[in-house]
C-alpha cells in the first residue's frame, strides 16, 4: 500500500505539470470480480485495500463519457469492458495456467486524455510462456519526438544516481587524466609487466626441465609401437613345435557344433540362476517407492506435495490428486483428495 500511494503520488504530480503519463506493468491486484477466477468465493473482495486504491486511481465508466473518480484508464477494459477469462497470471505450482484458472495483474494504465484521444487497442497475450505472467500490450497513435534534452524528473538527476551514471561515449573517447592517477597507472603497469616477465621466465625453466628429463627417459615415437620390442626375446626359428594333429582325433563339422551346445547350457542356465537370485536379493533389500494412492474423484495415481508453510505441519509429505487446477465446476479439474503420506 505504501508503494501505491508513492506511485499516486509520483502520477498526479507528473499530469500536474502537464505531461502525460502511462503506468504499465504487474500491480498485484485483481481490479473487478472479472479479473478474478474464483472471486465468488473470495470474502470481502471489494474490500480489499489494493482493490479501494485502484477504485480511486481508475474511472469507474472506463471511456464512457459522464462522472468518473479517478484520473487514470484501464485501457483494457476501456475496449473490453464485459471480456471474461482474460487473465495474465496462474499458479506454475498447481498447473492452473492448463484451464486458465487465474487472476489479471498486469495493466496498461493511462491518463483519461491520452487513452481517449491516442490508444487505438489494448491486449493480452496469454499464450506466451515462459514465466507465470504473459506480455500485456496497447497501441498507440503518436509519433516519436526527439526531446532536446532530459525530462527534470528523469532517474539520471536523482540524488542517488547523479553524477555516477556514465555515458558510452566515456568508454569510447579519450578523456583527461588527472596527473595522479597517470603516475598510479604507470607504476600499475610497470609492476604488471614485470610481473609477467616473471611468469615467462619461470615457463621457459619448467619446460627446459621437462625436455631435459624426457630425452633421458627415451620420449618413444609412434613408430616404436609397431615394431618388435628388443627387450622381450625371440623365438628360436630351431625350435621345432610338436605335431597335435598325431595327439588329437579330428572332429567333425557337426560334432563340433553338438558340443558347443552342450557345454553352454549348463553355464548360461548357472547365469541365469545367479541373476535372478541377486534381483531377488536386491528387491528385498530395497523395497522401492510404494505405490501412489489412487484420488477419490478421477481414480487416478496421484503426486506428492511438500508442506512448505511455517507451521507444526512444514515439512510433511501429502498426496494430493495430479490435474491442473480449475474451478469446481469443471471435471477435468484437480478434486479435491488429501492424504497425508504418513501420520502424525
């Protein structure tokens, strides 16, 4: 509220002095029971103080001609005064954005003059993803003029950023330098320099060290790979090998194959034993997940929320059904199942 008020107050001031002025973006407050999903179920929703102030700051006949409070326009509703279902924020949490189940946040606001005169349409674009608001829009017939120099009340001539904020050109042109900080550089870039010799020098020594070392171990060449190793000895081309042909009945093509078979039944029966025994093993070790509970009204497996409100109860774990949020009404919406996954 505080911030709605210095906003007010910064706005007026501005049309005070004759300019006009536009206020756009996310202001946290759903305006009208329209801009609401579930504002039926809301106690005391034109209660709310964000909702008065806006009831002050806005006309209450958009751009209908006759009395009005405020001195601003909704512009959106000024050309959609009777849209339902126009939202630009849902819940990520609850996957509410699936059944546009939401609230209108952001706004165009202008000043009554300027939307009447200039604002030809204003839009939403809810089907731009990427954050748990969509791009609010209007356009408007002007023209760009070139002001001669900046506004008095632009941000660059607040107390807390005058005389700090640089232009591109600083890092572009070369400026004067102050002969102090001239010689402070200097030295800087002498000692940087200096510096740097060091470091080269101390490479050059480490690389002579490790050259030196490698041609006193025998660096080998890729070649050395492919040729016979001198340390390991040769075989005698004397040496004669005796016959196992002589030793050994020669089998068969068939034969062959008919023990192969016979010798891998028994080893691949064995593996599969093994296997299955150290499954079993592991599946009675650990248990895994259990089951997810089934939700009363869809009959569907349901996911698990964490409690994250300060309270006794932060922490816990709960199941809850798996749809997107919606209204009531509709029955491809979450229901309404609680569980808690253990109790207290």
């Amino acid at each position: 509220m505080r911030f709605y008020r210095l906003l007010q107050i910064r706005a007026e001031a501005l049309l005070a002095a004759g300019s006009h002025v536009i206020i756009l973006g996310d202001l946290n407050t759903a305006h009208r029971p329209i801009d609401h999903w579930d504002a039926a179920n809301l106690e005391c929703f034109e209660e709310d103080p964000g909702r008065k102030w806006m009831d002050g700051l806005l006309s209450n006949l958009g751009c209908q001609a006759g009395s009005y409070t405020g001195s601003f326009i909704d512009s959106y509703r000024c050309f959609q005064p009777k849209q339902k279902g126009a939202f630009t924020c849902w819940s990520t949490v609850s996957g509410a954005r699936h059944l546009n189940y939401g609230s209108r946040l952001d706004y165009v606001l202008g000043d009554r003059t300027l939307v009447i005169d200039t604002f030809q349409a204003s839009f939403l674009l809810p089907e731009v993803m990427g954050s748990d608001h969509c791009p609010v829009g209007a356009v408007l017939s002007v023209s760009s003029v070139p002001a001669k120099q900046c506004p008095p009340l632009c941000t660059r001539f607040l107390p807390e950023f005058a005389g700090t904020q640089l232009k591109i050109l600083r890092f572009l042109v070369h400026l004067e330098q102050d002969p102090e900080f001239k010689q402070s550089a200097l030295q800087l870039t002498n000692q940087t320099q200096a510096q740097v010799r060091q470091n080269k020098a101390r490479v050059r020594s480490a690389r002579s060290r490790s050259s030196q070392a490698g041609t006193t171990r025998g660096q080998k060449k890729l070649m050395s790979y492919f040729q016979p190793s001198s340390t390991h000895p040769q075989a005698s081309s004397n040496l004669e090998l005796p016959n196992l042909g002589a030793l050994v009945t020669p089998r068969t093509s068939e034969e062959e194959v008919m023990a192969n078979v016979v010798e891998g039944q028994p080893k691949a029966s064995e593996a599969k034993v093994a296997k299955e025994v150290q499954t079993s093993f592991w599946k009675s070790l650990l248990g895994g997940p259990s089951p997810m509970p089934l939700c009363e009204g869809h009959r569907e497996p349901c996911v698990m929320r964490t409690v994250k409100k300060p309270g006794p109860n932060r922490g816990r774990h709960f199941y809850m059904c798996a749809r997107p949020q919606g209204p009531p009404s509709d029955p491809s919406s979450r229901c309404n199942f609680f569980l808690w996954s253990r109790p207290c």
